[in-house]
C-alpha cells in the first residue's frame, strides 16, 4: 500500500527565496518519491486567527495556491485543495475537541507565548486571545486524523502540533475503538538557512527578504543592497562565509557554483558576485514568475482548487461517517 503524506500550509503574505529553499523546495522533493501519494491544503481556516480582512484572506489563498503551483506542485499526482472545501475538517474538529484534555491545550506552544507575553506586559493572561488561537491545534489534528496518513512533513515549530494530534488519536481509540491510525513526524534535517539582505536569517519579521517572484528590476535593486565586508575585489575571499555564496549556490548550477568558489580564490569584486547572483535567481525564478503572473489572472487556480476539494472529500466523507458512527451520532 502506498505510504500517504499529508501537510498543510497557511496562507501567508510575502513568500520570500528562504521560505522556498527552507520550506516549499523540500517538501516538493519528498512528495516525488515513488510510492508516496501526497494530499497538500491551504490552511485558510487556521490563518482565520490572524487574518481578519476578507478579501485579504481570498487573495493570500490564491496566491499561495498560484506560489505552490507555479514551483512545481503537479496536482495531478498530489490531492491540493482549500482546507475550507473540506467541511469534514470542522466536523471532525468537534468531535476532537469533545477528547482532548483542555490541559493539553494550554500548554500548545502558541497559546503559552501568548499568555506569557500578557503576564510580562501586566495585562490578563487571556488578553487577545481568541478561542482560535487555543483550539488551533484541534484544528490542526481534524486536518491530519481525517486523511490518515502516515507521514506529516513540517518544520520544526509544528513538531508539537504533531504529537497533540498522535494524543487526541490515541484518546479517540481508547474510547471508541481502533478509528485512526498515529501520524508520525517528518522533519527535513538538511535544509540550508538562507541569510537574508543584512546577512542575519532571512525572515519577515526582519524585514531583510527577497520576495521569491521580484520582477527583474526589483530583484536586482535587492542583490545589490546584500551586506558585504570591505575587502578589495583583488583579495582572494572564503566562499563559506560569503552570504552571497550562500545564496549563489542555491540557485546556480553546479558547474556554475564550482567557477564562482574558483573565482573566490582569484580574487573577484563583490559587485561582480552580486551581478552573477542577480542572473543565476533571476534565471531560475523566471519560468515559475511567469507562470506564477499566468495562474493568479486565470481561473486556473480555483478550477485545480475545486477539483482537489472533490478528490480530498472522496475520502473525508466516508470516513467521517465512519467515525460518526463510532462514536453514535
Ligand atoms: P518568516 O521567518 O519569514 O516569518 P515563516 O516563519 O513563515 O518565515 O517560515 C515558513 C517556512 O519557511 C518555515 O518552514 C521556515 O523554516 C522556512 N524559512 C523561513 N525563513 C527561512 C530562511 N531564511 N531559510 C530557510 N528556511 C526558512
Ligand atoms: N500549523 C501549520 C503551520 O503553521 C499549518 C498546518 C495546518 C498544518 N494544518 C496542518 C501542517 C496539518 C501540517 C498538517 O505551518
């Protein structure tokens, strides 16, 4: 039988070059192993804790479905589809819920943040948050119980997520039966970490990214703003802790990367790396920016949306009747 894997992403704003080598490259890769069958939703549902604008909400989900798609998501061979066109999902929610120890859930990472950020700030420990925020990872284990797989590939935050969801499913049988099966964890270990424009880690919250589909002009302006150190373009220069380097090698060919460490040795000016790095991801980004540009103008993306939703509920269906019945409802 097919192992299946299952993973959720939440739709978000700004995807940037670290979130694609981090986190969206990886698990294209896992989901092209033979034998493996590959169920990928838009977690619209859970960005509901944060995302509050409607019409923000419909064009984060196209755009992270047009950002998937566009990098090689073949939705031919993996089911992708809207977690909100599975109401399944929030049936089962319930009923998780009606199992899982309110304990538990106190101490989800997320909420513990949060609640330990009000105490330090002098508020009341529940200030802001929203029963969303408590019962996401109820959600979250609605969403991974109802597909039975057998691997669930995420970062490292959501290792928690997992095992909250491997002990709602244990509960669940104690009580009524052997219903769902454990989900066992995968976590990519190799995965580069991308530096971003001042050379800390590339991320949002430091507002140093390089949006993954910058047209040409934008995304060369950006290179060029890259921190380097002051050494003079004749110094021979240690590729290993050039951030440009870094990120040249994630993008570039291998035979290309090879040249530039030789150029290293040489001695080559940062100007001249940081024009060979603006070509190389330009290069490689433009075939997915243009597709990217084509999917969010057609209906492309809703019409692959709804057919996953209806392939998704080909399973969910009869096995939350299943599960109803498990249960007496
Ligand atoms: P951000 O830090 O920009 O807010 P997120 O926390 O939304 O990014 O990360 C989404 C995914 O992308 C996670 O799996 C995370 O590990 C990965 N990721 C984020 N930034 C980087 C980076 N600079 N290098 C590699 N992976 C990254
Ligand atoms: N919580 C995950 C995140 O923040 C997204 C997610 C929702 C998910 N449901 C899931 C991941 C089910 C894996 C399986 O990234």
């Amino acid at each position: 039988m097919a192992t299946r894997s299952l993973t959720g992403i939440k739709p978000t704003g700004e995807v940037h070059l670290g979130n694609y080598i981090g986190a969206i490259k990886p698990a294209l890769t896992f989901a092209k192993q033979p034998g493996l069958e590959s169920f990928y939703f838009i977690a619209n549902a859970h960005g509901l804790t944060k995302i509050t604008d409607s019409e923000e909400m419909r064009q984060l989900t196209r755009g992270i479905a047009a950002t998937w798609l566009a990098l090689g998501l073949d939705p031919d061979k993996s089911v992708f589809y809207r977690q909100s066109d599975v109401p399944e999902v929030f049936e089962l929610s319930w009923l998780l819920a009606c199992m899982a120890p309110k304990g538990l859930l106190n101490r989800a990472h997320a909420y513990k943040a949060a609640v330990d950020e009000n105490k330090a700030a002098g508020k009341e420990a529940d200030a802001g948050v929203n029963m969303g925020l408590f019962t996401y990872p109820i959600l979250m284990a609605a969403d991974i119980l109802l597909f039975q797989p057998d691997v669930v590939p995420v970062g490292r935050d959501q290792i928690q997520h997992i095992e909250i969801a491997r002990d709602v499913a244990r509960q669940f049988n104690h009580i009524f039966g052997d219903v769902f099966k454990q989900p066992h964890v995968h976590i990519e270990e190799k995965v580069a970490v991308l530096p971003g424009l001042d050379g800390r880690k590339m991320s949002k919250s430091y507002g140093n990214t390089i949006p993954l589909f910058s047209e040409a002009n934008e995304l060369q302006r950006l290179v060029n703003r890259i921190k380097t150190d002051s050494l003079p373009p004749e110094a021979p220069k240690d590729p290993e802790t050039s951030n440009l380097f870094t990120l040249y090698k994630e993008f570039a060919g291998p035979r290309q990367v090879e040249a530039m460490q030789a150029r290293f040795a040489e001695g080559i000016g940062w100007g001249e790396v940081k024009k060979e790095l603006y070509w190389a991801i330009d290069e490689f980004m433009s075939e997915p920016r243009r597709r990217y540009n084509e999917l969010l103008a057609s209906p492309e993306v809703d019409r692959l949306l709804a057919e996953g939703a209806e392939r998704a509920r080909a399973y969910s269906q009869p096995f939350l009747q299943e599960i109803k019945k498990a249960v007496g409802l």
